[in-house]
C-alpha cells in the first residue's frame, strides 16, 4: 500500500516532538515523576486526573529530561491538566503542558 502524504506529515511532526523533547527539562512534582515512569512501562495505564486544589502550596519540582521518557508518556501526563476536546488535541495539549512546565537547560 502507498504511503500517504499524511503519514509522512505526521511522522514529520513525531520527529520534530521528539527532538523539542530531547532538548527540554520539564518541571515534574514527585507525583507526576512516579506517574510518568509507570505510564512509560505500562502504557495502557490510564492517569488518574490531577488534582487542583489551589488551596495548598505547590509541591517541590524536579527538572526531568525530556528525553526520558516517551512521547506518549508526556502526552498522557499533558492530558491529566489539559483535556483534549473538539478544540483541543492530544498534540495541542502537549504543546500546552510544555509550555507551562518545559525550559532549555542552563536558560
């Protein structure tokens, strides 16, 4: 079967994800650093939602390679704060959760 041109669009946009992730720290509390690691050998597992209770302090944050873990670990964490919906996909809430949390090393 022919590959489509979409195929090789949406492996171009895989390979672009993967090499942003590579040369991210994303900020994970120790909770989301456990969750990401189960998430990654376990990937049928399903997050259980964060919490938001705005009442308490923030938890410490480790700064995590984003190359230590899977595209699909990051995306199923990104969706425990950003809900894909009609307007909203996986890839946006990704792009989203990245954008509140990631950094470039020594920045």
């Amino acid at each position: 079967m022919p590959e489509r041109s979409t195929d090789r669009h949406a492996s171009h946009d895989d390979d672009a994800v993967l090499r942003l992730l590579a040369t991210l720290e994303i900020a994970l509390s120790d909770e989301e650093l456990s969750m990401a690691t189960i998430l990654q050998f376990d990937p049928d597992a399903d997050p259980s939602p964060a919490s938001q209770n705005l009442q308490t302090d923030r938890p410490p944050m480790r700064a995590i390679s984003g190359a230590a873990f899977s595209q699909g670990t990051w995306e199923k964490l990104a969706r425990r704060y950003f809900t894909p919906s009609a307007s909203l996909d996986a890839s946006q809430a990704l792009q989203r959760f990245l954008t509140w949390r990631a950094r470039y090393p020594d920045a």
